[in-house]
C-alpha cells in the first residue's frame, strides 16, 4: 500500500523552477529517503507535502487521498507530521510542554471548558501530560521534562522535534535533515530512533545529507538535482547510479561509497 | 501523609497559586487607607488590571498585538452609559451587552486583521482603536460628543452602589475572577496552543493546531476583558468621554502589560498599579510630572528587561509567575 505519493509536482519562485514535475510513491512502513545536492528542492518537495507551500502544478496523496494544498493544520489531523531543518522549537514552554503541544489534536476540551477549567480539562491535561511524557522517554529526554525548550542543547532539540512529531501520532512522517550538526554518536541514535519508528509502522520520508546514514536506513531512494528527479531505487542501485555519481563529484562521490568501505 | 515542604511545593505548582498573595493583598489593604482617595485609586489600579490582564493573553502568551484595545473599554463604557439613559435598559444588562457587543466587534474585526503580524497587525488595531474614538466623538446624538455623558448609578435588586468602599470589593473580586479566568486558560489546551503560536506558527501548523481560530479566539477573549474595563470605569466616573478609548489609553495598557511582564498575570495588576499610582504620586513634581514619569518607565525597562514581576522573581531565583 502507498502511504505517501507525488504526482508531477512542479512549483515556482519568481521565475525560478524549484520543482519541475517531481513524482515518488512511498510504501507504508518504509523509509523513504530523498537526497540531493544543496538547492536540489527538497526542502520545498516538503514544504509542498506538508502543506506549508501550494504547487503550481501536481497532486499530493496521503493514504489514497488527494490531500493536494490541505492546509498543514488538515493535513495533521489525517496523520502527517514533519520536523523542520532549522528548528521550530517553542522556546518559551518546557521541553513536555512542547510535546504536550504535539497532542493537540488528540485533545477534546472546547473554549469555555478550558476558560472555566471544568474537571474535563484536568482530565484532559492528565492524559495529554501522560502521552507527551511516553513520547519524551522514547527519546531519551524525560529527564529534561521541566527544563524551559530554550536552554536545550542542539541535539536533544532535534530529538525533541521528533518527540513533538510522534507525539501526534502519525502514520507518515517527514524528517527535514534530524542529523544535521550531529556528532557521529548522535547521528548513530538518530538512526536506531528512526528504526524503532518504522518498527511502529509509521513510514519515514527522510531528506539528509548524511550519506552514511541515508544508505544504511533507507528502504528507497529518490535522488533530486535541481527540481528533477535524477534517479530512484535501493541503496546499492543508487550507489551504482552514474547520473547519480555524476551529482556528487568530488568529496561527496566517497559518501556513496558502501558504509564499510567508507570505515 | 506527605510532608510539610512537599505540600507547599504541590501548591507552589498548582495554577492559581500566584493569585494567593495578590487576595493576601487585596484584604489587608483597606486597613491601611486613611482616606476614600485611597479606595479610589486601588479601584482603578483593579479595572485597568482587568483590561491589562485580556491584552496580556493576547500580547503575553498568543504573542499578537494590539494598539486598539481601548476601543473594546470605550465599547464597555458607552454601553453602560447610553444602555440605561437612552434605550432605558437595566445598567447589569447594558454591562453584559456592552461585553456581548465587544466580543461581535472583535469577532467581525478580527478575522481580517489578525492574518497580519507584527508591525502590520499594530496599525491595522490601532486604525480600528482611533475610528472607534472618532465615532463615539461624533455620533453626539448618541454619545454627548466630545464633552461626554453620565452613567446612572448602577442599582442590584434596590440597592444603589455608590460609596467607593463598597467598589473597592466588587472590583477586587472581579479582578481575581477575571485572573482565575485567565490562569484557568493558560493551563488549558487552548492555553498551550495560543503559546505554541506565540514561538512558531509554523511549527503549530503542522501539529494540527487552527492558528487562525485560536487567534480570534484570545481575540474576542481579550476584548471582553477590556470592555468590562471599560464598563467599571465609567460607573465609577459616573461619567463617560471618548477619552476612555483614545490612543493614549491603548498606548497606556500596553505599557502595563510589557512594564509588569509579558506572560505574566501577576505583571500585568502590578504594570497596572504602576501606571496608575506613580502619576497621582508625582503630582508633587508639577511640570516635571511627565518626565519623571516617562524617565522612570525608560529606567524600569532597561534594569528590568522582562518587566517587572519575572525580572524580580528572576533574580530572586524563583519561579513566580
């Protein structure tokens, strides 16, 4: 079954094509990884599926249905989430706080409920309190709970996008570049972490540049240069690519390389 | 059985808990106020906290500005003045519709100023705070033009309130409904989503939260806490101008909000007192009055960046909010 597809998207920025006809299916419970060179589009490829950006031309499919310029906010609510590759952290709220957010459309109390604070809001609370807390051990940051999001270091941040993320309980999610400015330890966790969500059956569409990590995790790969495809297959096909080679000339070129040959 | 300190640090967290010291407050006052001018301004510190208190969850948590929030107190005003004497309606009801018809106004407003943001969202509510000052100014038919009209006094079943003692409680008791209210919100899922937007409305976006509806919301919220302001203060004037929607106030409540502390409920009936008291205190000062006032507000803000009351609990190394 296709958890996630594109349909000959194409969009444009002043002139400028940023997508030019860009199709992908991704099955349910896979990973999904898109790569590319810098300015590639895949940023924007994102941008579309999750609502923030409207195509010019083209259709998004999630779950079967036509979810084609839904407004990000609809479009959580069927069950897709993304995290951003320059953090949108919510700096003035604690670190459970910010997942507690997260819950928000599983939360059912209305306007006056909350003003009056009814005991459905205290009930309420608990719950959300309880859920977003599962979400913050699955990342190995319950012990920052209380902490103010703001006084995080980088890398529990970009674990605490993914926990916010999860905590809507997806059934695809977007990760916008988790191992960017991780150090190779971290970048190891954020790998076991996607496993374990897979694992969940929640399907992962991957932008990354860690190429390392994109080959060892990925089910599929789509390859972008400047707003096209340029290839799709396994790892070991892409690796073998040469329009895809040709892409990465240079130091890149040894990032395709198997990973124990890299090692 | 749980043990002294952790009982108190359980209460320390509950919602309401900055509300204690503020009742603390609000009784022992009146023992110390020699004279009714007393009672006057302690009433006025009150209503013009309420106001404060609807812009903050504006401002303070949902991060929206708004430089036009005296128009929804001129709203309350009027209501309470032209209900009674013109349309011959019960003063309570006046008060109500006069909320009721701040929360239609801010509805109707709100939906297309609120899509803008920052600086552009400023003066759009301040274009909608002056164009109410100029209606109440004009429609002299109804309002008494510039030179304004009375209230009636506002009578509950026979009994007319009218010593400003017997103010001093009412108002004390709707303000620490009104910061119920609105403490009860903030530890709420609306609560956290008005917060979540104040840092990223993208982010808030993607995890299903209805920005655009959530920012009408407070809205419409924040503009019933100024109309009900505004109703308070022209009973306890007993007389009503287009002053009480001017520019200047809208300037006046802002300040109150970021002088006491964003976020903060506490900051908001302490930015208030602040800007209440100290001119009737620098009075003594004559024509410096204004300079000293305006050196003293600059002086605030640059000691106490986040305003008042987390400033202070801040660097007491306390959690006070």
């Amino acid at each position: 079954m296709t958890a996630l597809a594109a349909e000959r998207i194409s969009i444009a920025f002043g002139g400028v094509r940023a997508l030019d006809g860009v199709s992908f299916e991704a099955a349910a419970g896979i990973v999904f990884s898109i790569i590319g060179p810098n300015g590639a589009g895949k940023t924007t490829l994102f941008n579309v599926i999750s609502g923030l950006c409207v195509p010019d031309d083209g259709r998004v499919w999630l779950g079967g249905e036509d979810v084609t310029a839904l407004a990000p906010e609809r479009l959580a609510r069927r069950g897709l989430s993304r995290t951003f590759q320059n953090l949108q952290i919510f700096s003035h709220l604690t670190t459970l706080e910010n997942v507690m957010v997260g819950r928000h459309r599983h939360e059912s109390t209305g306007l006056l409920a909350d003003l009056l604070h009814l005991p459905a809001v205290s009930w309420q609370n608990r719950i959300t309190r309880d859920a977003a807390l599962k979400a913050l051990a699955r990342v190995g940051l319950a012990a920052m709970a209380q902490r103010p999001a703001g006084s995080l270091a980088y890398g529990d941040l970009k674990r605490l996008e993914i926990a916010r993320a999860l905590a809507t309980e997806p059934t695809v999610l977007l990760l916008d570049e988790p191992a960017a400015g991780c150090n190779p330890t971290e970048t190891k966790n954020i790998e076991t972490m996607i496993r374990s969500i897979v694992a969940d059956d929640i399907t992962v569409v991957l932008v990354e540049h860690d190429m390392r990590l994109v080959m060892n995790i990925s089910d599929r790969i789509h390859v972008l240069a400047n707003g096209h495809t340029l290839a799709e297959g396994d790892a070991a096909a892409i690796r073998a690519n040469p329009a895809v080679i040709e892409a990465y000339l240079g130091a890149h070129s040894a990032a395709l390389e198997p990973a124990s040959a890299v090692r | 059985m749980l043990a002294e300190a952790d009982r108190f640090r359980l209460l320390q967290h509950h919602r309401l808990f900055p509300l204690i010291p503020l009742a603390v407050i609000i009784v022992v006052l009146p023992l110390l106020f020699p004279s009714a001018y007393y009672y006057r301004v302690a009433a006025l510190v009150f209503i013009f906290a309420i106001a404060a208190l609807g812009l903050n969850l504006l401002m303070g948590f949902a991060g929206q500005v708004s430089l036009g929030h005296a128009g929804f107190m001129g709203v309350g005003a009027y209501a309470v003045a032209i209900g009674p004497s013109r349309l011959g309606i019960a003063p309570l009801l006046a008060f109500a519709l006069g909320a009721a018809c701040s929360a239609v106004l801010a509805f109707v407003v709100g939906r297309p100023i609120l899509r803008l943001k920052g600086h552009y969202l400023a003066v759009a509510t301040l274009g909608f705070g002056v164009l109410l000052t100029i209606v109440f100014t004009n429609e002299a038919k109804w309002t008494g033009g510039p030179d304004g009209m009375p209230v009636q006094q506002i009578i509950i079943i026979n009994w007319t309130v009218h010593r400003i003692g017997t103010w001093y409680w009412i108002l004390a008791a709707s303000f620490l409904l009104s910061a119920v209210i609105a403490l009860n919100l903030i530890d709420s899922p609306t609560g956290r989503a008005l917060r979540a937007i104040h840092d990223s409305e993208r982010a808030a976006r993607v995890l299903g939260i209805e920005v655009a509806q959530k920012k009408l919301a407070v809205f419409v919220i924040s503009a019933v806490y100024a109309s009900v302001a505004g109703s308070f203060f022209a009973l306890i004037n007993g007389y009503v101008t287009p002053d009480a929607s001017s520019f200047l106030r809208s300037i006046e409540l802002v300040a109150m909000v970021v002088l006491g502390g964003m976020g903060s409920i506490v900051g908001s009936v302490v930015g208030s007192a602040v800007l209440v008291i100290l001119p009737q205190a620098l009075t003594v000062f004559h024509e410096y009055e204004h300079a000293i006032l305006g050196l003293t507000l600059m002086a605030v803000m640059i000691f106490l960046r986040r305003g008042i009351v987390p400033s202070l609990s801040a660097a007491l190394g306390g959690t006070y909010k």
